[in-house]
C-alpha cells in the first residue's frame, strides 16, 4: 500500500497542475496578440490572416469573393493595377496586404501600418482596434484616420 502512495501523489499533482494551466494558457495571450488569427470581413467578400512578425503585426489574403468576374477565379487573379510594374503579376491570393502595424497600449489599438487596396492599386496609412464585441474594425486613410474607410471583420 505505501508504493501506491508514493506514486498516486505525484500522479495527482500532475493532474492538478494541467487542470489549472490548461485554462490559463487560454488567457496568456497578450493584448497585442489579440489582432493574430483568420478575419472574415462582414460582407462576406474577403478573408485574411493578421500574423505578427518581429514586433509589427501584418496581413495576407487568405479568400476574396471572385464572383464579379467569372473568366477569372482567385487562383490566377494578378495584381494588375499595383503601381509598381514589377509587382504587377503577384497573385493577389497569399499577398500581404498590410504591414507595419504596432500596437499601442495607451489605446489598446494597432497603429502606424500600411494597407494595400489591390482593387484600386493604392496604398493608404492604417490602423485597427477591436471593439468590445471582438469586431476588428481596420482603417485605411490618407493622412487624417476621418479622412478614410473603415473594414469591419469577425473572428473566423
């Protein structure tokens, strides 16, 4: 009986420690962090991944809706109308289209990024919060943040 107890007590302890840290490594993620993961945007017609890379957090498409011209499905659309010609021929499935983001404590909100609309082949300043509902709202302006558009995405 004394061999049982010797090992039932590390056995328990191990149990106990899992049981706790399981719930918390859910709640180790750091504010910044909460941008990272797949977004799907709220009209349905774009899905992208938010990664961080060094200290700076950016996004690729990951899915856009490609139904308004049927001759030519997201697998083969280029970036035609990038400005800059050596870049023209990049699939547009897989491109990072925002870079740069720093997150800001004070505001608890991302800042000082670059985003990319391909659609047009321009590139505006941008930054991000999410609100209280876990809506990621992205900004793309020029200049002044009124002076822009904002994208809202749910959490995929």
């Amino acid at each position: 009986m004394p061999a049982l107890d010797r090992f039932s007590l590390p056995f328990f302890t191990l149990i106990i420690v899992l049981w706790i840290s399981v719930p918390l490594s859910a709640q180790s993620i750091l504010p910044n962090d909460m941008i990272c993961g797949k977004w799907m945007s709220t009209q349905k017609n774009l899905a992208v991944q938010v990664y961080k890379s060094g200290s700076v957090f950016k996004a690729k498409i990951i899915w856009f809706n490609d139904t308004d011209d049927k001759t030519r499905p997201m697998s083969i659309r280029d970036d035609s109308l990038n400005p800059d010609e050596k870049l023209r021929h990049r699939l547009i499935l897989g491109m990072e289209v925002l870079t740069g983001l720093i997150y800001q404590a004070e505001t608890n909100s991302w800042e000082q990024g670059v985003i990319y609309d391909a659609k047009h082949g321009r590139y505006w300043d941008s930054a991000g919060y999410i609100t209280k509902d876990g809506l990621l709202k992205v900004t793309g302006y020029w200049h002044f943040k009124w002076i822009g558009k904002t994208l809202t995405f749910k959490r995929m």
